[in-house]
C-alpha cells in the first residue's frame, strides 16, 4: 500500500543528533536476520541490521557503482568495529544493475527477498526512480546516493545525498559567469534525464547572469563520435564548454575536442567524477577543467584524510565523490537507525531522516521533509592528473 508520510514528515520535531565518526575496522558480519518490510512492524529483530543496495558494477558507468560500494562497506567496516547499532552490526547486501532500470528493479526485490532494513541505491538517476516506484509500495527507507533528479525523490520514503540536476545546473551557470566567461557552448544527451535536467536548469541561470548560450548540441546515449556537433561549435564565438554528462562520453568528447581543433575550458558536474580513471590518467586535453562536485580527496579535512587512507588501504584506489556519497549513506542510514532507539520500524526511520544531522564527508548535511540533503556545493579542478579543490 502506498504510504502518505511526506505530510507527516512536514511535522516532525526539529531535534537534530550529532553523528560522529569512528575508526576504521575490516570485519564484516554475515549473520543472517529475521527480518521483515511491513508498515509499521519492526524491521530487525535479529543480529544483523541489512542494507541493500544496487548500482553498475558492470557496463560502461560501473566505475560510479562500484565506488559506491566500496565506500559504503569502508562505512560499515567502521561502524562494525565499534560495535554497530543496538548490538547489531551492519551487513551490506549489494546487486549489479548495469545501469539498466529494469535490471535494476529486479536488483531490488533480491535485496528485499533478504529482509533489508534500508535501501542504498540506486546509484544512477534513471535507475533510482525506477526503484522508487517499488519501494514506496514497501514503505522501506531509500536513500540514493547519487541519484539527481527530481523524480529519485518524488515519493514519502525517498532521500538523497547527492545535489539535484537543477541546483547543479544553477551553480555551475552561476561559477562560470563569475569567472568572467561570456558566450558558452553546451553538449548534452538528449535521451539522459540526467543531462537535460542540468542543461534546462542551465540555460535558465545563464540569461540571468549574463551567459549566452551560442551552441546547444545534443546526442544519444550511446553515442561515441561527436565530431559533428564539436565541427558546429568550432564555427560559433565559444569562450568555454559546458559538458553536464557522465565521464565516459566526457573522456570521448574531449579526445575528439582535438581533432577537430577545438581548445576551450571545460565545466561540468558530479557525473565528471571518474574522468581521470576514464583517460587513464592522460588528461592532458582536459587539464584546468572544472566540474561541481562535493567531495575532494585531496581535501586536509582530517575525515576525509582518514577515509582516503583506508580506501587506499582496502582498494589500492583514491576514492571519488561516489565512494564519499555511499559512505555518508551509510551514515545517514545508522543515524536514522539510532534516532529511532528500541523502535526501529519504517516509518520511524523515514520520518527520522529530517530530525538527524550527519557530519559527512561530502559536507554536514540534514534533510528537508522533500528529501533533499541542505549542504554547501564546490567545485574541483583537474590539475596535473588529479582533482584539486578550488
């Protein structure tokens, strides 16, 4: 049945716990949980509180779900080794969607066949409303990540952690005129949600803060060759290109930049996270790009110091915003968990959501009653292979 609690949510008490982080640790229960998703009924009752979650682990975009993962077990790790949560530790139950929505819902109901407390995921926009449609029917918990637009949130039980594709669009206009750019050419995807919710947002504060937009060239996902929409920007007044696009088309457009003869600065947003891993580290034809993004590992906050030092300990890997998003998760997910002391049931945990405070490490964020996380935006360089806060 489908729940109404977003009005309740409107009502709740505006108390706010502090969450803090702990240690890390290595180990992982595997107890198994008798466990149920039903109304109003507890929803642990056994020695493991799951949580499931999904995101490409395979496929052109796996880069995003497997950070996610990777970040979300350096999460439990920690939180197991100081003695989980009402003398429960944390067990994370994570499907492949390969990006794919419908992938993606079966990747849910595994995750629920296994009696989870929360959902984490989905990890890519169109997925994460996909999973919306059902776990609202389950009136379970679901927090994406990273998913942007506006539907991942559009129902009771959904939040965020991510910026949504409209903030991200607004700040990026905003960034770029105030760098004293003037006339700004855009390539997006037309079939990408994603995309078109950046570039509308977009255009909309460019001619607010005195861009204009001199090309707008479109594509399809898939796409792999854009040499004639670079052809057309070639042949227009651009003083920069804005990219509101995934790494991987990021990494194809800015190789045929060149070969076409185009040398502009690049902007983009959150999905440019993983560009350099993309390019193998060649980023030569990108250096002094730009991109909105939360987390920076390079960052001197001591929390993310410690998180990049033991991601770099479990996966030989620097962690991307993704990794940080799927952390912070994790932590949203505990401290609704422990808002809730002895009476961890759905609904409780939902309405907790926007009572807690969690000090993340893409920045100390609350909840709106709409889902929406209230953090600060920044944005990261690439310099000399590597992100750079700016």
């Amino acid at each position: 049945m489908k729940m109404s609690l977003r009005k309740g949510l409107a009502l709740a008490t505006t108390v706010m716990c502090a969450m803090s982080f702990v240690g890390c640790g290595s180990s992982q229960t595997t107890t198994t949980s008798n466990t149920t998703n039903e109304g109003n009924n507890e929803v642990a009752s056994g020695e493991v509180y799951k949580i499931g979650a999904m995101g490409p682990l395979t496929g052109d975009y796996a880069s995003y779900g497997i950070s996610v993962k990777q970040g979300a077990e350096i999460a439990i790790n920690e939180i197991n080794a100081a003695g989980g949560v009402n003398g429960h530790n944390f067990e994370l139950i994570f499907e492949d969607d390969e990006c794919d929505e419908e992938k993606a819902i079966s990747a849910y109901n595994k995750v629920m066949d296994e009696g989870v407390i929360a959902i984490l995921g989905a990890v890519t926009s169109g997925c994460s409303t996909a999973v919306a449609d059902e776990s609202v029917n389950d009136g379970i918990l679901q927090i994406t990540p990273s998913g942007s637009t506006q539907d991942c949130t559009k129902h009771e039980n959904g939040f965020r952690i991510c910026f949504t594709d409209p903030l991200q669009g607004q700040t990026m206009a905003k960034y770029i005129a105030e760098q004293g750019y003037k006339n700004v050419a855009i390539i997006y995807d037309a079939a990408s949600d994603y995309s078109n919710g950046i570039t509308e947002a977009f255009i909309a504060e460019a001619a607010n803060v005195g861009l204009t937009v001199v090309a707008q060239e479109s594509f399809n996902t898939g796409d792999v060759d854009f040499k004639t929409q670079l052809t057309k920007i070639k042949d227009v007044n651009a003083d920069c290109l804005f990219l509101p696009l995934y790494y991987a088309e990021v990494g194809y457009i800015t190789e045929q930049a060149t070969t076409v003869g185009i040398s502009l600065p690049y902007f983009g947003c959150d999905g440019w996270d993983g560009i350099i891993k993309q390019l193998n580290g060649e980023t030569a034809n990108i250096e002094g790009a730009t991109f909105l993004t939360p987390f920076v590992a390079t960052s001197e906050e001591e929390n993310i110091k410690a998180f990049v030092t033991s991601y770099q300990a479990a996966y030989s890997a620097t962690p991307d915003q993704f990794a940080a998003d799927g952390y912070d998760g994790v932590y949203a997910i505990k401290a609704a968990i422990e808002k809730c002391g002895d009476d961890v049931t759905n609904e409780n945990l939902i309405a907790a959501m926007t009572e807690i405070e969690v000090k993340g490490l893409t920045g100390d964020m609350t909840f709106t009653p709409e889902g929406e996380p209230n953090k600060s935006a920044k944005v990261a360089v690439i310099e000399n292979g590597e992100y750079v806060a700016k």
